[in-house]
C-alpha cells in the first residue's frame, strides 16, 4: 500500500462526484476490498466538503440549514467509522509484523493518515479550480498559487511520511493500534441533551 495508490483512488473519486456536483449524487464504483473502502471514504469527505459549503451560504432558510447540520454530523460519524475499518484492513495486512513488543508507537494509525490525505485531494482539487478561474484578479489568483503550492508540498511530505509508517511497521521498527473514537454526540446515552429527553 503507497500513498500514491491512495491518491489515485481520491483523484479518480473526486473527479467522479464532479460530473454531477450534485451532494445527492449515489456512488456507483467498481472497486472492492481496501480500495472500495478508499473510494467509500473520499466520497463522504468529498460530499461533506460541498454540504459545508452550501450551509454557509448567509441566506439559507434557518430549517435547510438545520437539516443539512445534521446530515453533516451523520457523515462525520460515517467517516469516521469508516476510517476505523480501514484500520482494521491495515491490522489485517500486517499481520504479526505488527511487531507491538519492539516497535515503536506512531502519533497516528495508518487510516487516519489516509484521511488527511483525502482531505488533502480535495483541498488541492478545488484549490486548482480557484487557480483556473478567469473571473478574479491577478491578486486572487496569486494568492491561490500560493496556497496551491503549499498544498503540493504538503501532498508529497505526507505521501512520504505515510510510505515510511507501511514501510516502518512492514519491518518491525513501529506498529499500530487502533484507538476507537468513541464519539459521543451522535450516541443517545451519552449526549446528555438526548439521554435527559
């Protein structure tokens, strides 16, 4: 598993979901295993991105907007415990070189390292896309190459810093666990303005 992999699956998503930009576009793909679960991922950040901006629209009727808060707060539950089974794949592909007597323990797991790399693709993607506008300013414009360049830089040191995490847990030298989020706001025994209703 590389980064550039991962990548190529996020680019290819986000490419999909842009031929309709329609938020209720369904997901057709032809993708199984691990990368159906890439694909799966990208498609709910990618949905995500353009419900985030549709609710910050100022003039959206106070019940739209309502609405679309909570189906945010359903898909942030949705990816992340789709985040959490890629970190099962990831358990499973390494097998017992996930070495927890000897290696070292990473900031991370390699799952949610995926996570900031799709949400890096779609920050490059619509980045690139205020580069190709032609109804702004030279102002506009430089400021967003800029942006845009560090987002590139950001995508190769994180691409590289996700191949050396498969790489250091493949030889030993670092291992994985998998920490549940355990979120609580969406669960009605533990978010007290549910629980006390």
């Amino acid at each position: 598993m590389k980064a550039a992999h991962c990548l190529s699956i996020f680019e290819s998503t986000i490419d999909k979901y842009h031929e309709t930009d329609d938020v209720d576009t369904v997901l057709l793909h032809d993708f199984e295993g691990i990368d159906a679960l890439l694909c799966e991922k990208n498609w709910i950040d990618t949905v995500q991105w353009h419900l985030e901006d549709i609710v910050r629209d100022p003039n959206i009727d106070p019940v739209e907007g309502l609405k679309l808060k909570r189906r945010i707060d359903k898909s942030n539950q949705e990816r992340t415990d789709l985040v959490e089974q890629i970190d099962d794949w990831f358990l499973s592909f390494f097998g017992e070189k996930n070495n927890i007597k000897s290696g070292r323990l990473n900031t991370e797991s390699p799952a949610w390292v995926v996570d900031r790399l799709s949400i890096l693709a779609l920050k490059i993607y619509h980045m690139q896309e205020q580069v190709d506008r032609a109804d702004t300013d030279e102002n506009h414009l430089n400021k967003c190459k800029n942006k845009l360049s560090v987002l590139l830089e950001q995508k190769a040191d994180l691409s590289l810093a996700f191949d050396q995490l498969i790489e250091d847990i493949l030889s030993g030298q670092k291992y994985m666990k998998v920490y549940r989020q355990m979120k609580m706001y969406n669960d009605e025994s533990l978010n007290p303005v549910l629980y006390k209703k």
